[in-house]
C-alpha cells in the first residue's frame, strides 16, 4: 500500500533528489524543469534547486515522463562539458514508460552518446489499489419524470466486497447520502454496478461517488458527476387527419402511454392537424414535428421559420403527402427544407436500411455506445424522398445503406431543423413506406425518434462532466439575461467569468482540479444556478509497473541502469564513470527535471478524502554534465556564480 513507510512516492523522489543536490560542488550549476515545462533555465545555484525541488506539488495535467526528460536530454546537449548524465527518478509505471510518447525523447538519445543515463526506481513493486472507473449517466439531463441511471466499475488486484456511496450536494455544497452498493471485487478484473437517482427537483444538481475506506490511493476513490432535471418538454406534433391516429407511433414513441399514467414521461405531446396549425400558439412549445406535411401556405411556413429562428426545434418527416414537389419551392419552404426534394425512390425488395455508420454526430452518441449492437437490418425502408443537391449549410446526420441521405440538420437563426426522409407513422392505406417503428424489433428507430427530440430540445449535446485539462463549455438557458457568473472551484476559490454574447456560453479553461465546479449569478433562491464536474482520466489509476521490455522499447540500443536510493545511485554512477568518486569536485550543469507520472501514491490516509483527491505526483530526471580531466570548467557559459 502506499503508505509504504509513511510517505509518498513524491516525497521519496523529492528525498533522493534532494540528497543528490546536497552532494554537488556548491558551485555547480542547476535547472530543474517540472511537468509543466514552464522553467527551462538553470536555477542560480544549488540552493536555489534544492528550494524548487522542495516546493514541488502535484499536477493533474503535468506533460508526460518523457517529454519532460527530452528536455533536460536538450539541455545536457547544449552544455560543452564532456561527461553528462541523466538522471530519472520514476514510479515505473506502463503509462509513463509507454513508447507512444517517446518519440522526443528516442530522438534526443541518438544524439546524445555522451550521456549515462539512470533510472532512480521510487515505485512500490506490488502495489494495492481499489480504483472506481468512469461514471457514465443515462443522460446529462433528465425530465424530472424519469430516474438517472449511473453506471461506474471497481477494479483491485485483490478479492473481497467493497461498499460504494452516492452523495447529492445541495447549493452549499454539503453532500446527502441518496445511496449505497456493495460490490464483489474480482482479482484483475472491472466489476460494473449501477445505482439510479430520482425524486430531484428541477435545475443543475452535482454529487459524487465514493469508496467506503480508504487505501493508498485515494484520487480514485472518488469520482464527481453533474446533470441537469428538466421539466417533461412540451412538444407539439402535426399529423393529417385523424391526426391522433396518425401521430400514434410517434407519441408512443416519445411518451408511452404506461409513462403518461404514471408520470414518467420526459415528453408532453400535443396533437393538432394541419389545418389547426395556423391558430396554434407555437412559443409555448420546445419543438414542433411535422409528420408527412403536406404542402403548407406561406403564412404558416413564415411561422414555423419564426419559431425555429426564435430557439425552437422543427422536426419534418416527408412521406407521401410531400407532392407535389413544385408546391415545396415556396421561400419560406426552402428555409426549413436542406435541398429541394427531386423524386421518391423505391426499394420494394425490403433491402434498403437506415446505416449511421461512419457519421460522428452528437446526436448518434448514444448509438455509438452500442456498437455494432443495433439492428437495422430487421427495420427496412420500401420509399424515400431524394433531394435534389443538399444546401452548403446542411448536414447529414444518418445515411441509407445506398448512402442517400436520410437525417439532415440544419441551422436556423438560434434553433434547429431535422428533416427525415421517410416518415415514422403507418398509413392506414396500408401503403407503408418503412418498418422502423412498425418491425417486431423496432427499438433503434424508437431510440432515434427520442434522440431527434432531445437534439431538437437542445438537450442531447449538453456536456456536463470533463477530464482535467478539458476545456468546459456551459450553455445557459436561452431566456437568460445574465452576463456574469461566478465561479466556485472545488477548491473553494471564486472568480467571475463572462457570458459569451453571440453564444450565450461560459467557458473555462482552469480546469486542472478534480471535482465539482459551479456557476451561480442572481442569489441562491432565484438566481441562475449553473455547472460541471471535472475527474482525472481513468488511466491515471493504472499502476502496473513497466516491463523490462517496455523500457528496452524505449531506449533500443541506448544503455541505462535502475537503482534504488542513494546506495545503488552511488554503485552504479561509479561504475559508469570507470573508477571515479560519484561526486568529485568538480563544477557540474546538472538539470533537475520533474515530469509528470500519473498519480502513483502521492497521497495517503488523509482526514479529509474529497480534499485530497486530486493529486499527481510528478517524478524526477536529474541530468548531470561534467568534464574529464578532473578540473573546474571555467568557461564563461558555464560559469558558477561568484567565480
């Protein structure tokens, strides 16, 4: 574990470092460079490193082992003196060792054949570690109808059961317990559970999981989460006559009668036919669905565009009433429309499907999820409208299996418009135009139908949690008038940020801390309460320690040595120097680099867990240049100071 005697993996590398700065001439010369590589100088003397090494902190978002210790290979290289040596003080884990970021650093050895390089090993050989995975949620925003499904995994090296607790924080940050979990552990293997919330009022709501314990390491034993409870969404669809026959598949689509009863339903679906359309009040709703429209007056495409223009969602499912075409070439048809529509095309042979694959859309993220999972092969399409050529501005969100378009999005004013090219109900001529919601295994076009309207509600696309380092990106309400927020950070420091005009986006970029982040303007009773959660990336709990291999990989044919404290640093430094004391008096360039390995052990019991569970050590390199002959340099570049 990694209270291993009582201190950190930091702490040990800062230890050892520390002891070889005391063993330098005090006239020597010394860089130290950390994670962030915002210092590459040399420090005014080796007291002067030995402060900065002592004042090293952990960083959630250092740069990589060794693309920091390509930098102290660069500096060695500009030093004149003949014998240079680096020195990397390392946990040894896979991720730091890995040769996807070597390339600087392999590039840097082949011209560096002056170098001795050593590897200074302050990791624990067999370490224990219970590391929560990714919390994945159902959704970043909810109705307040139906429950958020939080879906996470435990991983250990060791058996047993572990207890896992759920915590909602209220607008002060004082955290509820809302549940618990027991979890089998299985040696070497991620055990999933799940766990759900509901019962929340509407707005932004930000909690955590969190391990029941404590081990080692205990950034991972918790894992922050924030989503959003929204109202069920007022959706307002248009179908020919009888138009709530018509409308049947998509409203059971959207809000399934068992739902309705019992309150569940995330969508309030109103029914009108087209002739209703004109007297409808549309600001009221949050999308309107067109379902096989039939060519309108001008009047009400003129309404429909304002809607949209406004922030509103249209969704327009062409079907067999679409003609005649000319009757579509109106202006304000066009605006609402991706193209003009040319032709229907037939494919009566049932061989023709709806096929996502290859689009990166956000509102297929859900899909994507599933793989290669979905069938929709089982929901063919008999007939589809073709356009003509697709507007500039347009963009196709699903294809058929003949590559057509089929989804298209378009951008209007400040509100979005799906247009589909077959239709989602079932004419009871009997002349169907597809099976999606009709099939025996119609689940993928009822998981489509649900995804268009979270799209067209603007809510499918919000991003609410982030990895450190991430930048965040905060939509407000469309009817907010703010222009300021403030924002709280985890760890309780507080700033005011800025509303984006055009966008009405806050955006952070100090997102180094993991844990929860708010945004508040207006009071705490109703003001605008806003907000995102932030964890380290799931790799920075990986502490499988590097092979043999993994580290020939990295240096090929380069020699290098491993030691461990500051008897085997001595061994081995005399027998790369062929008989010479480990510290002769001499002026060295020694460059001190501390890079960033993720995590190992930094931290350790501490009282407060949530405080302290960010942290990533950072790990060593010292790179020594010294001359031959036994004498001090002199030389004006290398100068000590006070010579």
């Amino acid at each position: 574990a990694y209270e291993h005697q009582n201190r950190s993996r930091l702490g040990q590398a800062k230890e050892t470092a520390d002891w070889v700065i005391s063993q330098l001439p005090a006239d020597s010369r010394v860089a130290v460079l950390d994670g962030t590589l915002a210092s590459l100088v040399y420090q005014v003397d080796v007291v002067a490193a030995s402060q900065r090494i002592d004042r090293l902190e952990t960083t959630n978002v250092a740069q990589p082992l060794l693309r920091v210790a390509a930098e102290g290979l660069r500096l060695l290289a500009e030093s004149p003196l003949e014998q240079k040596e680096l020195y990397i003080f390392t946990d040894l884990t896979q991720q730091a060792w890995s040769s996807e970021t070597a390339g600087e650093f392999q590039r840097r050895l082949s011209d560096a054949s002056g170098v001795s390089v050593y590897l200074v090993d302050v990791g624990i050989e067999k370490p224990h570690n219970v590391a929560l995975g990714e919390v994945k949620l159902s959704a970043d925003v909810v109705s307040k109808n139906s429950a958020l499904r939080l879906q996470s995994s435990l991983a250990s090296d060791r058996g047993g059961q572990q207890t896992v607790e759920l915590f909602i924080e209220d607008d002060a940050g004082r955290p509820e317990k809302r549940g618990e979990t027991i979890v089998t552990l299985e040696p070497g293997t991620a055990v999933s559970f799940e766990m759900a919330l509901s019962g929340l009022g509407e707005g932004t709501h930000q909690g955590y999981l969190k391990l029941v314990g404590r081990d080692g390491l205990v950034h991972d034993d918790i894992r922050y989460f924030t989503f959003s409870v929204d109202g069920a969404w007022p959706v307002l669809l248009v179908a020919p006559k009888p138009a709530a026959e018509r409308a049947w598949h998509v409203t059971e689509a959207l809000a399934p009668i068992a739902f309705r009863k019992t309150g569940r339903a995330r969508f309030e679906c109103s029914v009108i036919d087209y002739h209703q359309l004109g007297a409808t009040t549309l600001e009221k709703y949050a999308a309107v669905c067109l379902i096989d429209p039939e060519p309108l007056p001008a009047r009400a495409w003129r309404r429909l565009d304002e809607f949209v223009a406004g922030g509103g969602g249209l969704a327009t499912l062409l079907g067999p009433r679409a003609d005649p075409i000319n009757d579509f070439d109106s202006p304000s048809a066009e605006r609402l429309l991706p193209g003009r529509l040319l032709q229907q095309a037939r494919r009566p042979d049932g061989d023709l499907f709806l096929d996502p694959r290859g689009i990166d859309h956000p509102l297929l993220a859900n899909f994507a999820g599933l793989g290669g999972d979905v069938p929709w092969d089982l929901s063919p399409v008999y007939r589809y409208w073709q356009f003509d050529t697709l507007d500039a501005d347009s963009v196709v969100v699903m294809r058929y299996t003949d590559q057509q378009p089929a989804l298209i999005e378009q951008a209007v004013g400040g509100g979005r418009v799906l247009t589909l090219s077959t239709p989602l109900d079932y004419p009871s001529s009997g002349d169907g135009w597809n099976e999606l919601l009709t099939s025996l295994d119609c689940w993928p076009a009822l998981m489509l139908t649900n995804e268009m309207m979270l799209y067209l509600v603007g809510r499918s696309d919000v991003q609410t949690n982030y990895l450190t380092g991430d930048v965040a990106a905060v939509t407000l309400p469309r009817d907010s008038a703010v222009e300021n927020l403030v924002l709280r950070s985890p760890g309780g420091d507080s700033s005011r940020r800025t509303v984006e005009p055009a966008q009405g986006v806050i955006t952070v970029s100090q997102t180094e801390r993991a844990g929860n982040y708010q945004l508040r303007a207006g009071g705490d009773e109703a003001g605008l309460h806003e907000g995102f959660s932030v964890n380290l990336p799931i790799g920075a709990s990986d502490l499988s320690r590097a092979a043999a291999t993994a580290l020939d990989d990295v240096f090929g044919d380069f020699p290098y040595s491993i030691a461990m404290g500051a008897s085997e640093i001595e061994r081995d430094v005399n027998r790369g120097r062929v008989g010479r004391e480990l510290f002769v008096p001499l002026m060295l360039i020694v460059a001190l680099v501390l890079g960033g390995e993720h995590l190992l052990a930094n931290r350790f019991y501490r009282n407060d867990i949530r405080a302290e569970a960010d942290g990533t050590p950072a790990a060593a390199a010292l790179a020594g240049a010294t001359n031959t002959d036994g004498g001090t340099t002199a030389s004006h570049d290398n100068d000590a100071p006070g010579q």
